[in-house]
C-alpha cells in the first residue's frame, strides 16, 4: 500500500486549473520526484497534499485511509512533513528550540532543554542528520539550517517529507550531504517527495519521477530506466536544443567597459566582506562569479551595480563612475526577485515598464503594446497583462525581469542566479538571452552558484573566497574539482 496517494486531484484558481485530475501515488520509503515546467501545478500539488489547499475535487489517501485535511495541522497529524524553500525557522532560538517549537517536551510546565537536545541527538544518530542542538539557527549555514527543518518534521513524527525545490538554496557540497541525509530517512522508511528542477539530481537521488504539465501528469519513470532526454519531452514536449557555448578562440579584445578596482566593503567590525577586489568586464564577454554563498559576492555585486558605496576602491563604466542609486547604463537581475526586481502588487504590465522612464511619456495603450510584444518576444506566460506579476510562476516572473532588463541597450548586463527556479525549458531560453546579450557586445557580469551553468555560458570565471578573488579560470580550465577547490579557498 502506498505511504500517500493522490486520487484524482483537481485545483482550479479562477479560471487557472493548476491541478487537472492528478493521480500520483508515493511509496513507503522511496525518493519520488516530481518535475516540470513553471507553472505546470507542482506547488500547487504539494499544497493539496499538505492540506494548505482543498482539492475542488479528488481526494488524500494515507496508509489507505481518506484524509480530510482543513489545514496543514491535519496532514502534521497524519504523518506528512514540509520543508519549504524559503526555510521557517527563528534564527534567535537554537537548534533544539527550533525542532521541539510548538510540540516542546515540558518539566513541570516550562521547556525541558536537556530533553530537547536529546531528541535532537536521537533523531540526528537515527536518521544521520547532524547538527549541534545548542547552537544559534541564525549562525547556521543554510544547509545546515535546511537540516533543522528537516529534523523538525521527523520530531512530529513525519513519516512523509515534502520538499520544495531543496537545493536551490545549497551549494554543490550542501547539496551532496542533503541527499546522502535524504537517503538516511528513506533508509529509515520515510518516504520523501522531491519537487525540483534539476534533472541532474532526479536521475542520481530518486526512484521513481512523476513529471507534470499544465497541471496533468504526461509522463511516469522508474528512475534507473529513463533518461534527461525523455523527461524534457515529457516537460515541455520537445527535446532541449544544445547549449549555448561559446565558440572557441572567439575572445572578446578590447578595452574593459567595466573596471573594478581595488573594491573594499567593511563588515561591521569584523574583516572586511569584500576585501579589495579588482577586475574588468569586457564588450563581448561573459564573466562569471563563483563563490560559495557569503564569499562576499552579493556586496561586490551591490557595488557594481551602484547600490552600495563601497568604503575603498571605485568602479568605472565606460571610463566614468558607476553612478549611485541604480545607474541607467546598468541592466540588472538581482537574486532576490520578489523583493528586489518587481513590484508585487502591480500588474505584469507595469512590471515590465519598471525603470523604463524614457517610455513613460507613451500612452497606456502604447505601454501595454510594449508589454505585450516583450512577452511574446521573451515567452513569459501569463494569463493577462493585467494580473499582478506575483501570481506568476518562478520561471515566468524570472523571465519578465529578464525582459524588462535586457530590452533596452544598456551596455552592462549584471546577473545573479539567473536560473535559481526556473525550469529546463526556461533555463535554455535565458541562457540563450544571455548568449544573445553578450554577442550583441554587452558586457555581462553573472553570479550563480550552478556550476554547469557557469561553465556553459562564462568565457572567463572568477572565484570568491573570503572576500578576494582566489582565482581566474578560462571556460575550458574550469573543470568542477578546479572550481570547487577554489571555492573552498584551497590553491586554486
Ligand atoms: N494562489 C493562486 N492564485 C491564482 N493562481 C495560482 C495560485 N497558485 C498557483 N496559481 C496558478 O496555478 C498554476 C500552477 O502553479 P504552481 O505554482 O502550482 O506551478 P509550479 O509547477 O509549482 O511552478 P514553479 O515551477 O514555477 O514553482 C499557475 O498557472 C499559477 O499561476
């Protein structure tokens, strides 16, 4: 008998059907995963399970038995855990408070610590996941941090775990451990739901795959009998065309458009974050920015960019000073998108026109014709122009702010973790726009944590470790050991 089984699950939003009679069964102990394009319903299928959302029609089983669930407390009860993305944890408390929160084990009515920390070390020793029950979340890596939630859910009792795009957050190396912990539990007979992008982990880490689109199932693999190829058919209905890769001996020459020089930030009182950086970016190239998270590139980038004043050093574009605020002459995805890129209330349309202020003058019907052909041309997909942009999926809000930014002609195109969320399909799209951006002679500046990613599209990578840049690799000296060594600060 499967752990859970999803029979017939239908979800209507408005008139979006996010889920169309899903059937999708797990079974006790296996790694299933669950794929598919952006807005394709998996979100909105683990919402169901999870209880957040009532099926309009269809139906929960666990163990057999029909579940009514009016809220997440209920599939708590019946055994399912979730560990979300955007982890939920209180960084002041420590590891064992995190777990025990809402269900603390008491001694005469107060938080019994000593029998928190030992089911933390229970839990850890049983399901080898460790991490030390008396330190502060707050000070936690977030790979570490990603195991407390983990914890969390097994502390009640999860005998389901959901996890929502797990390792969009982790470095290669995070990335590793949380499978190898992964396997731990379903040694233990937990069954896990891996709903993800990353085909390459689906083909290493699952058994089974239940692939979705527009919110149906199009396609069912015993792991270790399919391939990347069948699963992108069964995405986004056609095979994915080969990567973008620079040709060969086609070097960009030229004087740099941008010029970083000697760039320090101060921390606080601590060392400094940054700690006097110097590069350049030419016309024509892609230089790629590699670093485990926290190495100091998210203020480097602040700096480039003109959102940050950095405390030593100055950065030239075109020879004069990036200017402070957001310079025009800057084309910019941040990593943050909700927070940093868009306005979530307004409309799709409007999000589009952001920071355009040259066309503010049109009129709104020329504003939407504007918005509608940056659309077609960019294949965001979205039920209207209308709607706010926060209703889109990831891939597809991804793919409006890429839009917005790369439509105009500004010389310098920054990028942070362009692909973080967004499925195959998309993935090639803004590859290829990036491609696109540096052969038409922009200067692109891209920061990803996905190694494949900068290797395929980087002409030049640079290694952040502590602040510094520890080394310089060229597209073909960037093997993953040469550019994970680096990242960890050994010689690169
Ligand atoms: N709360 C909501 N209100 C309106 N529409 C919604 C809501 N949640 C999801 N949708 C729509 O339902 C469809 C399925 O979205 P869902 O988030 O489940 O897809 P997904 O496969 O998880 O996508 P992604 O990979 O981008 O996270 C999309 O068209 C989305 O816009």
């Amino acid at each position: 008998m499967p752990a859970v089984e999803l029979v017939g699950i239908t979800k209507r939003f408005g008139d979006v059907v996010a889920n169309d009679g899903i059937d999708l069964s797990i079974e006790t102990g296996e790694i299933h995963a669950v794929v598919g394009e952006n807005g394709a319903g998996k979100s909105t299928l683990m919402s169901v399970m999870y209880g957040v959302h009532q099926p309009d029609a269809g139906h929960v089983l666990r163990d057999g038995v029909r579940l009514r669930m009016r809220s997440p407390a209920d599939a708590i009860a019946a055994g399912l855990g979730m560990v979300h993305q955007r982890l939920r944890l209180f960084p002041g408390l420590t590891v064992a408070e995190n777990v025990v929160i809402g269900a603390e084990p008491t001694r005469r009515g107060v938080l019994d610590t000593a029998a928190a920390s030992r089911e933390v070390e229970r839990l850890g020793e049983l399901y080898g996941l460790r991490a030390d029950p008396a330190a502060r979340v707050g000070t936690l890596p977030v790979g570490v941090r990603q195991r407390v939630e983990i914890l969390r859910a097994l502390y009640r009792r999860a005998r389901v775990l959901i996890l929502d795009e797990p390792t969009a957050v982790l470095t290669p190396g995070e990335a590793a451990r949380l499978f190898e912990v992964l396997r731990g539990v379903t040694g233990e007979g937990v069954s896990v739901v891996l709903v993800t992008h990353k085909l390459g982990e689906v083909l290493a880490a699952s058994n089974r795959v239940t692939v979705l689109r527009g919110g149906r199932v199009t396609g069912r693999f015993a792991t270790a009998e399919t391939t990347a190829q069948e699963l992108v058919v069964a995405m986004i209905g056609r095979s994915l065309a080969p990567r973008p890769l620079a040709p060969p001996g086609e070097r960009a020459a030229g004087p740099y458009l941008l010029e970083v020089e000697n760039v320090r930030v101060r921390g606080g009182e601590g060392p400094a974050r940054v700690g006097g950086v110097s590069f350049g970016v030419r016309r024509g190239e892609i230089v790629g920015i590699a670093g485990v998270a926290g190495s100091g590139q998210r203020e480097l980038l602040d700096v480039v960019t003109g959102l940050r004043t950095p405390d030593e050093g100055r950065v030239l574009l075109a020879g004069a000073p990036v200017r402070r605020g957001r310079d025009p002459r800057v084309a910019y995805v941040p990593e943050d998108r909700p927070g940093r890129a868009t306005a979530p209330t307004m409309s799709l349309a409007d999000n589009l026109l952001m920071g355009g202020q040259r066309e503010r003058r049109f009129s709104r019907a020329a504003v939407r014709e504007r918005a509608r052909a940056l659309v077609e041309r960019f294949g965001v997909r979205a039920a209207s122009l209308d709607e706010p942009i926060s209703v889109l999926s990831g891939g597809n809000a991804q793919k409006a702010v890429l839009a917005r930014e790369l439509s105009g002609d500004r010389p310098l195109v920054v990028v942070e973790e362009p692909t973080q969320g967004v499925d195959v399909g998309a993935q090639e799209q803004i590859h290829a726009l990036l491609a696109q951006a540096r052969d038409e002679g922009r200067a692109v500046l891209l920061q990803s944590s996905e190694l494949s990613e900068l290797r395929a599209l980087a002409d030049r990578i640079l290694v952040m470790f502590e602040g510094a840049i520890v080394a310089e690799l060229s597209a073909e000296e960037a093997g993953e050991d040469r550019l994970g060594a680096a990242m960890t600060g050994a010689a690169g």
